[in-house]
C-alpha cells in the first residue's frame, strides 16, 4: 500500500480493558483495512488522542442486562 493509500485510511482508536476483546476488536476492524490503535485504558487513550488524528473513538462501554438496563461500575 503506497503512503497516499495508508495516510486515507480510516484510523479507529478502540479502548478497552480486556486484552481479549482488544484483539478481537483489532482484528475485526483490520480484516475490513482500517486503521487501528488499541489501548487499555481512558488516560492512554486520552494521550494518543493528543499525538495522532482519529475518525473515530470506540470506547470500552458497560455491560447491558437482559432487559437493557445499563449496568454501572462503581
């Protein structure tokens, strides 16, 4: 891929605590030929945010029960 084509491409940056559903998450977003940076947590996201241009932030969201309640993280 030249640089014209890697700079064009679309730059996700997916926070999330759990190194399984990071990966996960990278290698489904890859496979479709984004971009993407992970990281674990909301600081070191707010960090690459100040280094790097992103299209679009996908946070680590809480758990939803059945009934679609959110549930909270103390």
């Amino acid at each position: 891929m030249g640089m014209a084509a890697a700079e064009s491409q679309f730059h996700v940056l997916a926070v999330d605590d759990n190194i399984v559903d990071r990966k996960l998450i990278e290698r489904l977003l890859k496979t479709s030929s984004y971009q993407v940076t992970t990281v674990d947590s909301g600081s070191k996201a707010l960090e690459f945010l100040g280094l790097q241009e992103h299209d679009l932030i996908s946070p680590n969201t809480p758990s939803v029960s059945p009934n679609n309640l959110q549930i909270g993280f103390p």
